[in-house]
C-alpha cells in the first residue's frame, strides 16, 4: 500500500509539473480553453434545490504532493496575513472569466473544509454554496465552470491546482 502510494505520489508530481508548464504556455497565447485538470484536483457541484432552491454546492479537493516533512513544515510557518487557500471559481468556453472567490487564511480545518498534512501530501478540500445565478456564465447555453485552487506559503508563493471543468445549465 505505501509503495503504491510513493508511486503515484510520484507519478502526480511529474504530471502536474507538466501541466504547470502546459499552463504557463497556453497564457501566452490566444483565448483558450480552460486549463488541463491537475491530477487528483476535483470539483463537484451539487445542486441544494431540497435544503435551498436556487442555490449550489461547490466542493473542491485535491493535494499538492510532496514530503510529509515539507507539508507540515509549509502549515506551521503559514501566517494569518498571508498563507492560506484561495478558491477562485471561473466560467470558461470561450473565455475565461471570474466568477466567484473564497479566501481561507491560515491553517484551518471544520466542517466546510480543510489544508492539512497527511501521510503523503499536503491535501485540502472545501465547500461552499453560492447562489446558481454566480454558476449561470453562460446565459443562453451550457455553463462551464471550474476552480483555481490556490495554496499560499508563509513567504506567499502560490501554487495553483485547476480543478475538471464541470458542465451543467445552471
Ligand atoms: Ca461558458
Ligand atoms: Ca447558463
Ligand atoms: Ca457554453
């Protein structure tokens, strides 16, 4: 199971190295399609119409591989000011554009999400519901949405994640 585990954390590195760079390419150029999906970076969008009509639940999850060590030593020298997750939602197809933003400063973990440390990675997951009308990027067609995970450092280097892009008529 651990070697399984070192494997793909292994593997993962390598492919999202190539997509960073894949990304940073693609923004030089024209209007482009949204950006390939980091490994193990995933959005699910959950419509709330029995707890609430009219709005989503956006969930976000993934990891950044690396070290243990490295994971735990980047949480305790996050400081309030700067280090945390920022989520950015975007609408895609043909253009991307901004849609939504949530910022969590610091190390936390609750009901609604965490950045943690885990035995291989430094793993996050989030929620939270907007109103479908934030989603609705498309107003006579399919929306196409999908989220930037953006983890700052205490120093505030950032490292993005793109999340799939998920489809729906929002
Ligand atoms: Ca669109
Ligand atoms: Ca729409
Ligand atoms: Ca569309």
């Amino acid at each position: 199971m651990t070697t399984t585990y070192s494997k793909r954390a292994s593997l993962f590195g390598a492919a999202a190295a190539a997509a960073a760079v894949i990304g940073m390419t693609g923004g030089l150029g024209t209007a482009a399609a949204a950006p390939s999906q980091s490994p193990g970076t995933v959005l699910t969008i959950v419509d709330q119409n029995v707890t609430g009509a009219g709005f989503n639940r956006v969930i976000v999850r993934g990891v950044y591989p690396m070290e243990n060590p490295d994971a735990v030593g980047y949480l305790n020298n996050l400081t309030a000011g700067c280090g945390g997750m920022h989520y950015v939602v975007w609408g895609d197809d043909p253009n991307e554009q901004y849609l939504f933003d949530r910022n969590y400063p610091g190390v936390h973990d609750d009901i609604d999400g965490f950045i943690r440390a885990t035995d291989r990675d430094l793993e996050f997951l989030q929620q939270f519901v907007v109103p479908a009308s934030v989603l609705d990027e498309d107003k006579d067609g399919t929306d196409e949405v999908f989220v930037r995970a953006r983890f700052v450092d205490g120093d505030c280097g950032g490292r993005v994640h793109n999340t799939n892009v998920v489809t729906g008529t929002f």
